[in-house]
C-alpha cells in the first residue's frame, strides 16, 4: 500500500503527517522550529527529519515505503534555498516522489484546494496568498520578521515587549503585559529583557500574554489585537486589488494560530474586510495546513503537477 507524508516547517514548529492511499491518516508528529532563514540550514534540516522520523515510527513504517512526500517550509520561496533544501530532501527522506513548496501554497491547498480565491495565513510571521480565476497566482506580505510579518505572533509578542517598556518609562500607558512579560520570562524587571537575546519563535510565544491581557480589558493589549485584525486584513485586500475574479463572491479563508486563539483578532479582521470588500466570503479554517501538504503529495503522485509560484522542482 502506497503510504503519503505530508510535513508543515514553520517558524514555531514542525508538523508532519502521514495517510495512507486511501486518505487515512495514520500519524502525526511534531519537532521545533524549521525555517530556514530563522533557524539556519542545519537546524530546519535536523527539525524536518526529526519529524518525518517521528511520525514513520508512531507508523511503524520505514523511510523507503513512502509514495510520495511534500514539505511546505517558510522561506523557500528564495531560488537559493529551494535549490539547497530540496537537494538535501531527495537525499534524506526516501520516496518515488518528492515535492518542496512554501508554508503558504500547502495553506491554499488545504483551504480551497483548486478553486480561485486567497489565503490570510497568521502564524510565528504573516502572508496573504490568492489563485485568480484565470490561474493566476500572487502573494502579499511575508518578507520577514525584520522588515514585515504584520499581524504575526513575532510582531504581536514584539509589540507587547515595545509597550511594556515604555510603561515602564513613563512613554506609554500602564499595561499588565509589564508583570505578565516578567512573570513568562523570569525578569525582576521588563526592562532586564533587552539582554535576553530571545529568538524570533522565543518572541512570537509571547502572543498568548496579549490575548490573556485583552480579555481581561486591558487597553493596551485590546488596542494591538485590534491593530493585528486590521494589519492581517490589509493582506487579504491588497490581492482583492491586484487578482481578477469574475464572481459575485470572492473567496477569503483565514488560517493560523492567532485567528484560532483570538476572538477579538477574527473580529477586528472581519469588520476590516466587510467595510471595503463586502463581496468578501470569509471563512476561519481550523483545518491544519499540513492537510494541504499531503494533498499535494497525492496530486504529485497521481501525475498532477501542483502549480505555484514557487521555482518548486519534482524527481520521480
């Protein structure tokens, strides 16, 4: 029986899923963070395989029974590190097929499979991805926890460590975020986290300190949850401009763990969406993109070429 195995590489965490050909899904497993340009090569190649090999084992099954394999991985839209990571994939992870794809293409598959409309994707970082009714395909945001990836988890927890400062300076309004930063981190003060030299994903574990904050009304934290509605909204509208759909309706799905944790942040998103595209059709997916990975793999294996706009590249 040919057997399937679908990995989701993100900037938290890795997930990996195995189904067999009928779309049973036999195993799941999960490692830490495997993007590339957050973590460096060797740790998201060590975080895939570790999860590939975790999920084969939970099977009972070896490297050499699978089918077909896709990973969807953060920051594999770079030629440079498709080309590298992709070799690397062959050479690792034994199967007859083998396919290599953004985190935000496995997102779009697992939302609305072939059908045209777009992809709000809210995760450690932020990206919108949108099919066209005629194909085409284009993305919005995404380029980095350095320059972008509004309405993420990094920038959340950022901007939580931002407004605990300068609380704690006088500069900005009083906010439980102080206390509750100190408290997650084991600070005497906020201000003892700028030698702490956290990594990105250390950040963006943060966010649920804003979600708690926002729920017991605090301002502060109620004004960024707002702020990221808007911000990850903003993504989905600049592809409402840019992509050309014929219907009534434009599809929008809305995936990630901030739209599943937070109430007021799908709230805050909705409301910006229907005020300037009423003919938006919104709908927040619970469904894990890693879903999407695994359809991927049966389509590459059936002998149907995924499309995307990623330089992807297959091997039989």
């Amino acid at each position: 029986m040919p057997y399937y195995l679908g990995i989701d590489g993100g900037g938290t965490r890795t997930t990996a899923c195995l189904a067999s050909e009928r779309g049973r899904i036999l195993a799941r497993s999960a490692s830490g963070p495997s993007n590339p340009l957050k973590v460096g090569f060797d740790s998201a190649q060590q975080q895939i395989l570790l999860a590939a090999r975790r999920v084969l084992r939970k099977a009972r099954l070896e490297a050499g029974e699978l089918e077909a394999v896709c990973v969807g991985l953060a920051g594999v839209d770079r030629p440079q590190v498709h080309q590298r990571l992709f070799d690397w994939l062959e050479r690792s992870i034994a199967a007859r097929f083998h396919y290599l794809t953004s985190d935000y293409a496995i997102a779009l598959e697992t939302a609305l499979g072939d059908l045209p409309g777009l992809v709000v994707i809210s995760g450690t970082g932020s990206i919108s991805y949108g099919r066209g009714d005629d194909g085409g395909m284009l993305r919005s945001g995404g380029w980095g926890y350095l320059f972008d990836d509004a309405g993420g988890g990094y920038d959340l927890g950022r901007k939580a460590i931002i407004a605990a400062l300068r609380a704690s300076d006088g500069r900005g309004p009083q906010t439980v975020l102080r206390a509750s930063i100190c408290r997650a981190l084991g600070l005497k003060d906020v201000d003892e986290i700028v030698a702490c030299s956290l990594a990105p994903h250390e950040i963006a574990a943060l966010f649920p300190l804003v979600l708690k904050a926002a729920a017991r009304r605090d301002s502060v934290a109620q004004h960024l949850c707002e702020e990221a509605g808007h911000e990850l909204a903003d993504l989905g509208l600049s592809l409402l401009r840019r992509l050309k759909w014929s219907g009534p309706k434009v599809r929008i799905a809305a995936l990630g763990g901030l739209f599943q944790a937070s109430t007021r942040i799908r709230r805050s998103f909705k409301r910006r969406i229907i005020s300037r595209a009423p003919h938006g059709q919104i709908v927040f997916s619970r469904r894990a993109p890693v879903e999407g990975a695994l359809a991927l793999a049966w389509k590459l294996a059936e002998g149907r070429r995924p499309q995307d706009r990623v330089p992807a590249r297959t091997k039989c």
